[in-house]
C-alpha cells in the first residue's frame, strides 16, 4: 500500500492548520496550505499579504509557486493541495492554470469563497473535497478576527 493511502486527509489538513496558526502568529489572516506529491509534502505556506503588503499573496499561490519550484514545473497535476478556507476566485483560477489534481479545503467562505461564484473555476479534472478539519479553521479565523474587533 502507498503511503498517501496510509495518510489521511485529516493528516494534511492538520499540517495546514499548522501553517495557518503560523499566519496567526504573524498577524496575518490565518490561512495555511499544504501541497502533497506522492505522499509526501513538498510545499507549506500560509498568508503573507500583510509581511509582503501583496493582496495576492495568499497561502494557495504561495504553496503554488514553492511546489512548482519543487517539482521544476508549472504543472500539479499530480498533486493534493489542502488548505484552511475555501479559495477565493484569484486561488481558483491560479489552482486551474496549475491543473491541480485534488483540492481539499476545510472551512467554507461564504463571502469570498469561489463556489459562491461558480464551481466550474477549477480545472474540469480537478477532484474537490471540502470539510475536512472544517470546525477547527473555523475556529482559527473566528478567533482571529474577533481578536481585531475587540483591539
């Protein structure tokens, strides 16, 4: 049996809270995410919009660009990306020039998420699973935010 069997997506997606509390801690929305090839992962980020002063530099497009860098190729197909909060439509669109094979996000986004926009934004052969460590990065961003209503 392959190790990516063995691994759950709980396993991953715990790995990508890590990131996300690293965002926290650095005052950044916290959103992390993970890349997997092969059972193994060749890529962490989380959000570094505030460190770079970059609205695009969300934890997907930074996990993006470090697993294209790891692999020596734009494309993800091979790959599991997993991740705290649904993409918005800017993640999406980057996950479907990437041709990511499987995206797993946690909690949903209601305001930016971009299922609320359309869910053909991936690619046609992208696998979606969501849910997964959902009350956890719920709680994370809940958190975070409610932090900044009360500074």
């Amino acid at each position: 049996m392959s190790v990516q069997k063995l691994l759950s997506d709980s396993h991953f997606m715990r790995e990508a809270l890590k990131e996300a509390q690293k965002g926290r801690d650095a005052d950044e929305v916290p959103v992390g995410a993970v890349v997997v090839c092969d059972g193994r992962i060749i890529a962490r980020a989380h959000n570094l919009t505030e460190r770079l002063n970059d609205v695009t530099a969300h934890a997907e497009m930074q996990a993006i660009t470090a697993a294209a860098n790891h692999l020596g190729g734009k494309y993800l197909d091979q790959c599991s990306l997993y991740v705290t909060l649904e993409p918005c439509v800017m993640c999406a669109g980057a996950l479907h020039w990437a041709q990511i094979g499987k995206l797993v996000y946690s909690a949903d986004d209601e305001k930016h998420g971009f299922t609320k926009y359309s869910n053909q934004l991936l690619h046609p052969r992208t696998k979606v699973k969501k849910g997964i460590e959902s009350q956890a990065a719920a709680s994370l961003l809940k958190d975070f935010f409610n932090s900044k209503r009360t500074t």
